[in-house]
C-alpha cells in the first residue's frame, strides 16, 4: 500500500505561484506513475499532469507552459510547479500513484484517472 500527503495549497492573486508537494511512503518501490488532478465546486475531476519513472510527463492543455510536475527520488515526493495562476486554477488538487499493473498510456492514464492510490487533496484559491 502507498500512503500520500499534499501540502502547499494556499491563497495567492491572479499571475502568482505556488508549489505543491506531495510525500510518499509505504510501499514506494511499487509505484510507477504519479499525477495531480483537481476539482473545483460544481466541476469533474480533471488530470492536470502525470510522470512516469522513465521521466516522461503529459499535462492537460489549459496548464501547458504554465505548470511543471517533477519528482525527487531520493525524498520520495512529488512537486507540481504552478506559475501564472489564474482564478480558473482554484480547485482542490490531488496527488495520485500507480504501480501501472493496468496497460494505459500516460496521457490516457492521466485523462481517465487510472490510479491506485489517492491523497486527501490541498486547497489551491486564486483571486483575481
């Protein structure tokens, strides 16, 4: 099992930035693709960006050039880089991991949330 903790929501203005991190523990070795999601009131959840082990990463259009998803092996935690944020951007995110036992592409994968595990989410609030 895989344990996952978000920190680093918050309140910023439009055009600011914020970085998210998200630690891992448990049984890390296990684990083969990450991403962040999020979901504002009243909306679906959306795939932001995902990474796999290989350092490949795909992102959802609307934060292209604009977010950067990253991941430190050696502390074992996952960093999502959101620059020019946007009131659109207010949302809860979500960090998420996969053994990637299930045979899906990244961008499929983060498109339709194939992902084992889940965090309990951290606010992100952008005013403009």
């Amino acid at each position: 099992h895989v344990q996952l903790v978000e920190s680093g929501g918050g309140s910023v203005q439009g055009g600011g930035s914020l970085r998210l991190s998200c630690a891992a523990s448990g049984n890390t070795n296990s684990i083969y693709f990450m991403g962040w999601f999020r979901q504002a009131p009243g909306k679906e959840r959306e795939g932001v960006a995902a990474f796999d082990r290989d350092g490949s990463t795909s992102y959802v259009d609307s934060v292209k050039g604009r977010f950067t998803i990253s991941k430190d092996n050696a502390k074992n935690t996952l960093y999502l880089q959101m620059n020019s944020l946007q009131p659109e951007d207010t949302a809860v995110y979500y960090c998420a991991a996969d053994p990637g036992i299930v045979r899906v592409g990244l961008a499929t994968r983060l498109r339709d949330a194939v992902f084992r595990y889940w965090g309990q989410g951290t606010q992100v609030t952008v005013s403009s």
